[in-house]
C-alpha cells in the first residue's frame, strides 16, 4: 500500500524555492536602496583608494597610480561580495524578528526554501554589484590581463565565494536579535581585507601582523581572484582559496540550518 500523500500535500524544495526567490527579487525592486547601498561602499572604497591614496600607495609598489589600480581593484572587487553578504544579514534577521516565520509555518512549504530563496536572490545581487563595480574599475583606469577563459573562472570562482559567504551571512542573520546586529555582527568580514594582501603587501608588514595576514582566509581568496584577473600563477592560493570556500560554505550551511530548524520548531 502507497503511503504517499497526495500531490496537492506534498513538498515541492525546488517550486517553493523559486518562489521564496521571487519574494526576495520583489523586495529588491521595491526597496532598491539598499542595493544602491551595498554598491556605493565599494565604490567608494575604490575612488578613496585610488585617488587619495593611490599615489602613494603606489610609489610603495615600484610603480604609479596606475599600478596601484591594477593591484587594489581585486581587493575592492572582494569587498563588493562581503557588502552584500551584510545585506543579506540583514534579510534574514527582518524575517526572524518580524514574524515572517511564523506566518511560514502556517503554509504548506517546503521549510529548506526559506534559506535558499535569500541566499538564491543574495547570487543574484551579487552579480549585479558586481557587475557594477567591475564597470567602475574600469573606468578608473583598471586594466585586467585575463583572457575569455580566464573571465569564465573569475566569475565561477566570485560565485563560489559568494556563495559560502551568503551562507555564513545567513547563520548570522538569525543569531541576531535585531535588525541593528545583524548590520554589526558582519562587520569583520568588511575589515579583514585590509589585514590582508588587499591592500597593501604583506611583506609590508610587521612581522605578528604579516603572520596573521598571510594565514587568514581571505587572504588566499584575494591572491587568487588577482592571478585570475591579472593572468597570473596562483601558486597554493587557489588551491587554499577553494578550500576556505568548502570549509565556509559547509559550517555557514549547517549552522544556518540548526538555527532555523530549532526556530521553526518553536
């Protein structure tokens, strides 16, 4: 004897995420201020550092302006994806504190799309900045050496560290008790660039701060998205980069997924 139940009772993951996903496209269009937000902070980022700093900075590096552009761009390309993960953050705790989930209780929806329709439409905003920051570097005299395929792999690779960075941001979001922590708690992932190879070489350093630049994680991430789009050897870092990725992507996922399961339970 089947013990199916009826199609019209069943959960339907892939359906009811594509409709958690057009829920977050909505909210974009409608609230398309934050989206504006999360770009101009990159932007910023990128003009502050060119312009005032890029001089200098650049002298620093055996070369001009110019050569600084070359360098820092990756590092603020970086920074556009932690920027979103912050707004994707905050999504996630408007959810948890508003009594969104409870009124998903009540619906006959698969519980797993909830998460994946934020972190579906955080992708697609992730692509959007980025492509707008991108176009911003360019501008302002960025000049990337990479081939057709070589841009293939960049975009693949952003994806990746999109992707495990949205889920970290989503384990975040619902660990926070308001909308003004969840804007707090993914403060580091904006500030570990610059204790990084982002800005500056780490050679550059003193020594117990060059140590912990060159052994965190976005360090590697940073090296690599440089190689790609400057036709480099990655050496190690895309293989420690890739790496970072899985070990993100894993412990943000499986976090993020007891969080909600004890808060839907509830």
């Amino acid at each position: 004897m089947s013990t199916l139940a009826p199609p019209a009772q069943r959960f339907h993951p892939l359906r009811d995420s594509l409709t958690m996903l057009r829920r977050n496209l909505k909210h974009m269009i409608r609230y398309p201020s934050l989206t504006v937000m999360l770009i101009g902070m990159p932007v910023v980022f990128l003009l502050l550092f060119v312009y005032v700093f890029g001089g200098t900075l650049g002298a620093g590096l055996g070369g001009d302006r110019s050569a600084y552009v070359d360098y820092v761009a990756p590092a603020i390309i970086f920074m556009t994806i932690t920027s979103v993960v912050q707004g994707t953050a905050i999504s996630i705790a408007m959810d948890m504190t508003e009594g969104v989930i409870a009124r998903f209780r009540t619906m006959h929806i698969a519980r797993v799309s909830v998460l994946t329709g934020h972190v579906l439409g955080s992708l697609i905003q992730a692509v959007l900045c980025l492509a707008v920051v991108i176009g911003v570097a360019l501008l302002v005299g960025f000049h990337p050496a990479a081939s057709f395929g070589g841009w293939l792999a960049t975009a693949g690779f952003l994806i990746a560290v999109t992707f495990a960075l949205v889920w970290f941001a989503v384990a975040l979001g619902q660990v926070s008790k308001s909308v003004e922590t969840a804007s707090n708690l993914p403060m580091p992932l904006l500030l570990l660039p610059f204790l990084g190879s982002g800005f500056v070489p780490t050679d550059s350093m003193p020594a117990g701060l060059r140590w912990f630049a060159e052994y965190q994680p976005f360090t590697p991430i940073i090296e690599t998205l440089r190689g790609l789009l400057m036709d480099r050897p990655l050496g190690d870092n895309g293989w420690l980069a890739l790496g970072w990725c899985v070990v993100i992507a894993l412990g943000g996922y499986l976090w993020s997924k007891r969080l909600f399961n004890r808060e839907y339970a509830h």
